[in-house]
C-alpha cells in the first residue's frame, strides 16, 4: 500500500491536551491538578498516573515482543467448540499480500496472545472476544491484523472502526496498519482525530477508521461520515487507560450503541481491575475471554538494603560511598519530587557523573529520548521521578536507589512501585542492589511495612561509611 494511497493526511499536529483530572490507580480522581501551577515540590505523581502517556512512551522505546512464558487462559462463549490455536502465521490462510506484509514486519511468528486471539478474531461466524495481557504482547498487532483481514476491498465503505484513548496512541496504531498493508493497496485507512477536518455529509470510503471517541463519535453522528449499521467490526484498544477518562468511557458506549448486534466486538487491556471489567461487559456481549498472567518479577536475585542518613546533603554522601564502592553497571535514582531530582542530578554532575533526568514535565518524546540514551549507555545513572517507574525495562541496571521512599497520596509505604522500581535490577539472574535511604523514623517505618510484604524478602541495614562492609559487597 503506497504512502499516498492513504486517504487522510493529518492537517493539524496538536499536542495532547493536558487532562486538569488526575487519576491514580482506579477510576477515581481524587484530586484536582492542573499542569501550570503544579510546583516543583509537588509530589511528581502525574506522569506517573497518566496511563496513555506512560503507554506512549513504552511504545517508543519498545523494539520487540516482551516474552512471557505464562500459560494464556482462554474462557470460551460455548465451551464446546473446538479451541483453535495456531503456532504460525500460515495456519491463518491470510491473503498472501498480507502474509507477506507481516513477515515484512519482522514477525516470524504469533505471540503468545497471538496464537489464540487470531483464530478466534479471524472465525467464521464472528466471535467477540475480550483479551487482557500485559503491553508489549502484540494486542495491537493482533486487532490490527485481523482488520486488515476482516475488510472487503470492493466495499467503499468503513468496515472496522477502532478507538484508542489518545491523539498519539491512534497514530501509532494506525501507522501498524499502515506497515503491515504494505502490499495490500486496495485497503485504505482514515485517521479519526482532532485536526483532520472532514466535509459533513459525504461518506468516508475508507475501510477502517482508526481515531480517538470524540472524533469518531462526531464522525459517526453529527457528521455522518460513517453508517454505524455498516461497521462489522469494532475495537477497543487500551480499554484500561480508555475508562480513566470519564469523558472517553461515555463516548466510547455511545459509539458502541450506534452499532449492529451483528457487529464483532474486540476489546483489548494490560490489566484487568473490576472497572474495566465492567466496562468490557458492558460492550462487548457474549465474549470470548483470553488473559495472558503477567511473569512474575523474581527478587531472589536481588539484595536489598537500607541505609541511615539525616538530610539529603547525607544521603548524597551515602549515595557517593556506594557508588564509589561498587562497580555499576548502571543505576536507577528515584526522587519524591522534581526539585529533588534535578538537584541531585546537578549534584551528580558536579561529581562528574554521566546523569541523565526524567521528570513529569517533559514531553512524551523527551521522555522516550532520554530512556533510549540512558538504554544505550550514554549515561550511567538516571535520576527520576515517579514517572519513570513502572513498564521500562533497562536490562542493565544493577543498582537501584529509592533516594526517597515510595509513597502514596496518603504518606504510606506503596508496595506496588517498590516492587516496580527495584524490580528493574538483577533480571535474567543477574544480581542486583537496592537501596533505600532512610531519613527519619516516618521512613524507617516505610521500610518496615514494605519488608512485611510478604514477597519482598529481607531488607537489611548498611552503612555505607563503613569500608569494610562496603568492601564485602560486590555486584
Ligand atoms: N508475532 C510477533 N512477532 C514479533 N514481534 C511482534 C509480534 N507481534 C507484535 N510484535 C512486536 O512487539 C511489540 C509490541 O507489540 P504490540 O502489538 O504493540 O503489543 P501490545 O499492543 O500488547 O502492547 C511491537 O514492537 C510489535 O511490532
Ligand atoms: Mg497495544
């Protein structure tokens, strides 16, 4: 399929528009923040509990499939029919431009979510189906193959419909579509996103329409663009960061109700809490079920230690001792908030350390700019923000350091991004370092809590002034 043969192009590039809500793990929002006045001091949670952007920046970084040896759980609609799987691309009996164009892409290959999701989507009469597994375990692919196999080409007309909760998630997806239609000329796609201005009335000749709710919702009904009764299929992508937005949730069911009880519908998430859920029940009726566990992240490879410091001039001293003692391969600093972070980064530097700094207030590409360098190499240590804790995946650091402690909104131990964050050393059987810098009873507590949580081993004391003991450690 040539670049131009895509009917759309994108007229205005406008940045995401920052959400004034902020919400953290749930559906929640529990407190209101807007970006400008949000102060240096502020605890850095936004990044951090903004799902699509942390969803974009995985996708930018991310190179290849993220292995996961898990079982796949299928729950069948009627648990009689025969459970197809396919262990290659072949068995799916695609068009042979489109076969070609996934080899094209590199994929040799179906995934693990793959191998059971595409039977099922490509099936004969159509099945709906929900499937949840974590990022990186080509969902996208998946939908976005099934797509392109789902349209007819003689039909001018939309086809498949697929929503997904941001301007920049939207692209990405439809630029998969793009890749992997490469020799399928006759199939063409529209964007459905701010900026791409459509004359109300006509109707699009596109197949698939790839956009964001309020767009396609628009596209839909005030400019009747698309006959919702001529869709066939329709999907669902990031379910999960979908329903944090309010706004999205309501416009993506009324989208849903526009469409046929004929129509197929898919459903993708990386988790699966009671909300979404909810949600995936509420639009997709008679599902086929498939969830992929996340692999465990194994500490038993991983030491972890507290040590006593008072401020955070101390803790900077503690911080070089154990640097000075062990041989890092490279290191994860977390901070509290960012005016901790860039003043131990210009600290560091002053040392004469390679750092490089991740805060929420750089923009998505920044922030993939600086994990791709950090990833490469450039630079040994990374100073962060929440921000940068959770779904990044740098194989090669060694030593990580809670500068501060994890904590929620409440002040209490989260055990969750401890477990995220020191999950990033000592992977693949690698050994690995954490340390947390206590500064005050409050977070000797802290350590203690995430110590009770069961999983989470034993976190033992360390004075990193004591050359001996230092000596004794070696990564
Ligand atoms: N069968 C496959 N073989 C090799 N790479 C794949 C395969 N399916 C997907 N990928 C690649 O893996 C990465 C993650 O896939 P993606 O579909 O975006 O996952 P998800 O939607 O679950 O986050 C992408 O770089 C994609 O090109
Ligand atoms: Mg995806």
């Amino acid at each position: 399929m040539s670049k131009d043969s895509w009917a759309v192009a994108v007229d205005v590039q406008e940045a995401t528009t920052p959400s004034i809500q902020v919400s953290f793990r749930g559906d929640t929002p529990r407190k209101l923040i807007s970006y400008p006045t949000l102060a240096n001091e502020t605890p850095d949670f936004r990044a951090g509990g903004d799902l699509a952007e942390q969803s974009l920046v995985n996708k930018l970084i991310r190179r290849a499939l993220v292995r996961n040896r898990n079982e796949v759980e299928v729950l069948q609609r009627d648990p009689r029919s025969p459970l197809y799987s396919v262990k290659s691309f072949e068995e799916l009996r695609l068009t042979p431009e489109l076969l070609r164009g996934v080899y094209n892409m590199g994929f040799n290959r179906p995934s693990r979510i793959q191998e059971n999701a595409l039977p099922m989507m490509l099936a004969q009469p159509p099945q709906n189906l929900i499937a949840q597994s974590q990022s990186g375990t080509g969902k996208t692919a998946a939908f976005s193959l099934a797509m392109l196999s789902h349209v007819n080409t003689e039909n001018k007309w939309t086809q498949c419909l697929c929503i997904s909760p941001t301007y920049e998630l939207a692209l990405q997806i439809g630029q998969v579509i793009e890749q992997m239609g490469t020799f399928c000329p006759d199939v063409k796609l529209a964007y459905g996103i701010r900026g791409n201005r459509m004359n109300r009335g006509i109707k699009l000749q596109e197949q698939i329409v790839i956009g964001t709710p309020g767009t396609v919702l628009d596209w839909c009904t005030k400019y009747k663009l698309i006959d919702p009764n001529k869709i066939t299929m329709f999907v669902l992508d990031e379910a999960d960061v979908m329903i944090a937005t309010q706004g999205h949730r309501d416009q993506s069911i009324r989208i849903h109700r526009q469409l046929t009880k004929d129509c197929q519908m898919l459903l993708f998430s990386a988790t699966f809490e009671e909300s979404v859920w909810r949600f995936a029940e509420q639009v997709v009726p008679d599902p086929n079920i498939i969830k992929l566990k996340r692999e465990e992240e194994t500490l038993d490879t991983i030491k972890q230690f507290y040590v006593i410091c008072n401020e955070k001039e101390d803790k900077f001293a503690s911080l070089c001792n154990l640097y000075g003692s062990l041989t890092i391969a490279q290191a994860m600093i977390f901070c509290h908030t960012r005016k901790m972070a860039s003043w131990l980064a210009s600290k560091l530097i002053t040392e004469g350390h390679q750092v490089a700094l991740l805060s929420g207030e750089m923009e998505v590409a920044q922030r993939a700019a600086v994990i791709e360098r950090f990833k490469n190499g450039k630079e040994k240590v990374l100073v962060t923000t929440n921000v940068c804790s959770r779904g990044i995946d740098v194989e090669q650091v060694s030593l990580v350091v809670n500068f501060d402690l994890p904590v929620n909104m409440e002040g209490m131990a989260d055990n969750e991004t401890y477990l995220h964050r020191i999950g990033r050393t000592g992977r693949f059987g690698r050994r690995g370092f954490a340390v947390n810098m206590v500064d005050s009873d409050c977070s000797m507590d802290i350590v203690k809590a995430i110590e009770h949580h069961s999983v989470y081993r034993k976190i033992s004391k360390l004075d990193t002034s004591n050359l001996e003991e230092m000596e004794k450690l070696s990564i």
